[in-house]
C-alpha cells in the first residue's frame, strides 16, 4: 500500500528526495512535521467552518491554504524517506 501510495504522490516527493548533498536528519523532525501537518488540516476544518458559519466566500482561500500545507506535512512526513524530511527542514 505504502508503495502505491509513493507512486501516487510521486510529483511531489521525488523533488524532495532528489540530490546527493549531505543532510541532516534527526527523527524529532519527522514528529514535529507530523504535528505541524495536524495542526494546519485542524485550523483548515475550524477556518471552513467559520467560513460557512459567517457566510462569507473569501475564506476558501486559506482553507484551501492549510489543507494543502497540512497535506504536504502530512504526505513527505509518512511517506517521504529521511533526505525529504531533512529537506524540507533545509537542514544541511
């Protein structure tokens, strides 16, 4: 399952795991990315919310915002290999 889900998210990760330079990778990183992607899909839930509470249209836009970047944590920190992590961190 693991592996058909790399390939479906192949555009995104191969970007990140691309490269031979050194990196610098602790599993802290991978934990924190997790929390942080959890914590943009919550604000997004919470701003969809609010924005179909309130009526008012414009706030699509930052929940389409967080969810993407909630996702994107979310994606490279359980699929991504330990240089994707790293690179999204720009450690070096």
């Amino acid at each position: 399952m693991k592996d058909l889900l790399r390939k479906l998210f192949s555009p995104v990760l191969n970007p990140l795991e691309a490269g031979n330079a050194d990196y610098d990778y602790r599993p802290s990183h991978r934990k924190i990315l997790i929390a942080m992607g959890a914590l943009f899909i919550f604000l997004s839930v919470v701003a969809l919310i609010a924005t179909v509470y309130a009526g008012q249209w414009g706030g699509v836009l930052p929940v389409a915002v967080f969810l993407l970047v909630g996702l994107l944590c979310e994606v490279v920190a359980f699929l991504g290999s330990d240089r994707a992590v790293a690179k999204l961190w720009k450690s070096k």
